[in-house]
C-alpha cells in the first residue's frame, strides 16, 4: 500500500472512531456494570427465568409460523414477474421501517375486540387475543417474518432459472421444484434468515407491549422484563440484558459468514 493511500485514510479515521465508540461504548458500560460475582443470583431472578422462558416458548412458536407461512412467500416473490409483485413486496417490508408502537396499535385494530378480525371472533368463538401469550406470538410474527422473507427471497432470487425449466422438463410439478429442487440449494440463506428473524422476535418490545401488555408469566417477554426490572431490581435487569447481547452476539457470529468473504 502506498503511503499517499494510507494518508488519504487518515482524515477518515476520525469520524470512523467516533461511529465505533457511539455503538461499542454503551455494550461496554453494560459489561462493566455487571456484578459478575452475585451473576447466577440475579439470573436465578423470577423475573428472568420466567421472561426468558416465555420468550423461548414464543419464538419458537414464531419461527414455525414463519417457515411455514414465509418460505412459500419468499418463492413466489422471487419467482413473479407480475408488476403487483413490487407491491406486495413493499407491503410486506413495511414492519421493517414501522414504529414498534405503531404496528401494536394495528395489531390492536385487527385482532381486538372490536377490531376487523377480534370482534368477529370474539362473537363466533368467544376468545379474545389482546393481552394473552398469542398476542405476543402474532405482535413478533409481525416484525419477524420480512427479515425472514427479505432474506431468503435473495437467495432464491440468485437460483438460476433453468432449474426450473430442467425440472419441469422431468416431471417435477412446481411444488416438487420448490420442494425438492430449490429449498435445498438456498438452505444457507434459510438459516440466515431464520437467524434474523429469531433475533428480531427476541428483542421485539414496542408491539409487544401495546399489544400483549407486560404480564409476567404470559405476556412479560424477556425485553419486556428487562424494562420492568429496571425499576425495582437493576442488577436483574442488567443480567438479563447481558444474557440478550450474548444471544445477539452469537447470532451475528453465526451470520459472519454471509457477510464477509
């Protein structure tokens, strides 16, 4: 490398240092504020376990819906040259750039009781969803599914299309295509996008919390948790928010490959 490209860089180290500090300082002071010592006490909190457990039951419940629901939509956008297609991709990258809030009053207008779809089915079923453990699997479906859909749609999109056409010359129907032919050249991006969508349910608090409500046990998920714990037990919260940047970090290292050759 010469030395007039290492002193163009120079100039640009600054602002580049400054970018590093403001996102790596606050995930430093959260490590340094930890009570290592007293650690497994504040994790053996009722407040974490239950939160965590929670969490885990619901994004469990998430990722299946959105395999089963969003894998399917990655194809046919992927494969569609229809010109709504544009559309409907954009409507289903809407959550990505939605106010948490704003979803969860949607959420609200849809499935409570006297939305579009909760009045209905308050009156034929007498079930209601606000405020209950499915209320927070749909508010993370919500923001979880077009990370999840963005992701795999990406690398179908790669796929070369005369797989298709070689298939089809076969025998293979379009779902045995999808099935058998696509699904397992684009497992990666799968997994990247689960990865990704896991993530982003874990850490969902705004729709959650104008949806579903914080109610321990069945609807307090681990964010939700952390937020309630901070005001009567701040090392709690600060365990179980160390427990969640390890998961992120893990899922980042996870996806390191797929961003860096």
């Amino acid at each position: 490398m010469s030395t007039r490209g290492r002193g163009g860089r120079v100039p640009l180290l600054v602002p580049a240092g400054l970018a590093l500090t403001l996102v790596a300082l606050p995930m430093l002071a959260l490590l340094l504020r930890v009570d290592w010592a007293e650690l497994p006490t504040h994790l053996s909190r009722p407040v974490v376990g239950q939160s965590l457990r929670l969490s885990a039951v619901t994004t469990s419940a998430t990722m299946v819906v959105v395999w089963l629901l969003g894998t399917p939509l990655a194809w046919v956008l992927a494969r569609s040259d229809h010109r709504l297609t544009t559309w409907v991709r954009a409507l289903v990258t809407v959550p990505l750039v939605l106010p948490p809030v704003v979803g969860g009053v949607a959420l609200l207008m849809t499935y409570g009781r006297r939305g579009v779809v909760g009045g209905w089915l308050e009156q034929a079923t007498g079930l209601t969803v606000p405020f209950t453990t499915v209320a927070v699997v749909l508010a993370e479906i919500f923001v979880a599914l077009p990370f999840y859909v963005i992701t795999v749609e990406g690398a179908m999109r790669g796929l070369d299309r005369r797989y298709d056409q070689l298939a089809a010359t076969l025998g293979a129907g379009p779902l045995r295509t999808f099935t058998r032919v696509a699904l397992p050249m684009v497992l990666p991006g799968v997994a990247a996008g689960s990865a990704l969508a896991w993530a982003r349910a874990l850490g969902e608090f705004g729709a959650t919390i104008t949806f579903a409500g914080s109610f321990p046990g069945r609807t307090q998920t681990a964010p939700l948790g952390v937020y309630a714990a901070l005001e009567q037990d701040p090392q709690a919260a600060i365990a179980l928010s160390l427990v969640m940047l390890l998961v992120a970090v893990v899922v980042l290292g996870a996806l390191r490959s797929r961003w860096v050759p």
